[in-house]
C-alpha cells in the first residue's frame, strides 16, 4: 500500500512540475506585437491616414532601409542567423504599419499611425528595439526632422 502511495506521489509531482513548464513554455511563445505610435492630426481625413501607413509601409519594407536596421542592431546574433540579409528578411515578415489610437498626454485618445514588429513574448526586448529603430527611418521617409530627445 505505502508503495503505491509513493507512486502516486511521485507522478502527481511529475504531472505538476511538467504542467508548470509546459505552461511557462506556452507563455512565453504567444503573440506578442510591439509597436510605436504616432500621434496624428485629430483631423485628417481617414483616406489620408491610409494613405500615410501604406507609404510609411512601403518605405520601411525597403530592403536597404531593413538592412541598416539589422546592421545597427546587430541582430544577426539576437536572433540567431547568419546574415543581415536573413535578419533582413525576418524584419519585413514582422514590420507592420497601421492606422491606430494613442492617448494623448492628458488621457485623450487621438488617431496615431502605429509602426511596429509582429514577435513573440520571449523576443519583446528584441521587437522593442526593431521597433523604436524603425522610428527614425520614419522621420527620413515622412521628410520631418525627429522630435528632441528628453535626455530621458
């Protein structure tokens, strides 16, 4: 009897402590999007909002533009490639640009155009810094000088 108490004891622990890591595992590879918004003119026509994420879009999508990108992030051995090509690939198969909501600073929701990388929860520092690095190409793309840093 206390032989089978052990057992059950045993693979009980078993079954908790896989569950556990299965459950941390699952976590850790859903869907996790990171982006950055870009706050708009209140009134600008939806079609003109569109119209700016295509173009931001397609300029982002620039193999060269990815390039640098994954030159200056050195993401080759972030995400474990070979190449800046490869790592350029993964970018463009992540980038999206939309049209979006942001808070304004005194907690009014105002349309923002969101720029960001599609990732997983394990890859969220990765994504965070593909994404704050896209920014500035946005600045050269729109042809706007970038707002001053808070030395934040």
């Amino acid at each position: 009897m206390q032989r089978w108490i052990l057992f059950s004891f045993v693979v009980i622990t078993l079954l908790i402590v896989g569950g556990g890591f299965a459950y941390k595992n699952h976590k850790q590879n859903r869907a996790h999007p990171v982006w950055v918004p870009l706050r708009i003119n209140p009134e600008l026509p939806l079609e003109k909002q569109n119209e700016i994420a295509k173009a931001l879009q397609s300029g982002l999508s620039n193999p060269e533009v990815l390039l640098k990108v994954s030159k200056d992030l050195s993401l080759p051995q972030a995400l474990g490639l070979k190449t800046d090509e490869q790592a350029a690939d993964v970018i463009a198969s992540r980038l999206f640009v939309n049209v979006g909501k942001a808070s304004s600073p005194n907690g009014i929701e105002v349309p923002a155009i969101n720029v960001g990388v599609k990732g997983i929860e394990k890859d969220h520092e990765i994504s965070g810094k593909i994404a704050v690095r896209l920014i500035q190409d946005v600045w050269k793309i729109l042809g706007i000088d970038p707002p001053a840093q808070n030395g934040n």
